[in-house]
C-alpha cells in the first residue's frame, strides 16, 4: 500500500532543501554530510533519507527546484505583451528577483556537476535551455542581425547577458545602495545599448 503524504510534506521538503544548500555552499559538495545537512535542518538522518536517499539525489533536486521556480516566474512575466525592449527589463527583473534569497541555490548549480548524473545533467540542462530561449527570442526581436547564420552572434549575446546575471550573487548586496531594479536597469541598458554596436 502506498503511503500516504503529509499535509506539510512540501514545507518539510522546501525546509530540507534550503537547509541542504546552506551547508553545501559552506562546505562543498565534496565534504557536506547528509548529517552535517540533517542538523542543521534539525531533522533526524532517518527523515532526511526518506526525503532523498542520496546525496546526488539531494543536490538535484536544490537545482531542479530553483530552475524549475525560475523559469515559472519568466513564464508568468511573457504573458502580458510588451514592446521588445520593455520585455527583456521584465524578464531581467524577473530573473533577479527570483535569485533574490537564492544565493546557495545558485553556488550548488555552478559547483555540483560531478555529483550528477547524465540523466540528471540533461535534465536541468533542458530546463536551462528553456529560460534561455525566452530571451533569445526577444533579443531577435530587439536585432534581428544577431541571428544571420554568416556571423550568429545570438547566443553570445544571450549567454553574456546571462554572464551578468547568474554572477550578481558574488558582489550584490541587498539593502545597498544599488537595488536590484536599479542593477535590471543596468544590466538591460548594456545589452540595449551593446547590441547596437554588434556587428
């Protein structure tokens, strides 16, 4: 028979979660414990294990969920329709803010490759291609120019903007006296204004 699922079985398992990226971004991947991750979510192992038998299973789903979250919240942002230069400040002001409080999130994705496997690896990769695609998609609508086969230029102006984006967790400080509207605003203008001077 099955068993049944707590009522509070997502917050237990959002609480693991963050529990376990916080130790893993202080600790690596290599030396985090499933007890060292279990303290510190002042959870038993026993429980820890039911949620996630291994620690490769563990540092998945932490990546798996923020992308996941990520990419809910740039969806939810293109559905009302905007000018091509307003949509990409939307979608870089989504994205920042939805790395908002995510910082450990964001260490285990860049440093937990070799704790993953292929079918794992391609998974978020899948989901990272979808995130990427939406401002792909609005970049060549922006310049057109960007995407001609002779000199494609798209995706190295994509992957720069991304560049700024996914590194903001090692210098940006909330409550600065730069807010993170104030660096979406920044960030799109170097685009903008870069993309003009591509060629």
């Amino acid at each position: 028979m099955a068993r049944t699922r707590a009522v509070d079985f997502d917050e237990k398992r959002r609480g693991l979660l963050d529990s376990a990226a916080a130790v893993f971004a202080e600790q690596g991947m290599e030396k985090a414990s499933m007890a060292q991750i279990a303290a510190h979510g002042q959870v038993s192992k026993a429980l820890l294990y039911h949620y996630y038998p291994s620690k490769g299973e563990l540092i998945f789903e932490i990546i798996i969920t923020h992308l996941e979250e990520v990419l809910e919240a740039i969806e939810a942002a293109s559905v009302e329709p905007l000018d091509p230069q307003a949509q990409l400040r939307k979608l870089v002001g989504t994205v920042l803010d939805a790395y908002k409080g995510a910082d450990n999130q964001h260490k285990v994705q860049l440093n937990a490759t070799s704790a993953l496997t292929d079918e794992q690896k391609a998974e978020i990769l899948a989901i990272e291609k979808q995130i990427v695609r939406h401002f792909a998609v609005v970049l060549r609508q922006i310049n057109p120019d960007l995407d001609n086969p002779e000199r494609p230029l798209l995706t190295p102006v994509t992957m720069s903007l991304f560049g700024m984006m996914n590194w903001v967790y090692m210098w940006f400080r909330d409550g600065g006296r730069i807010s993170r509207e104030d660096y979406a605003d920044v960030a799109t203008t170097l685009i903008l204004e870069g993309i003009k001077a591509v060629r």
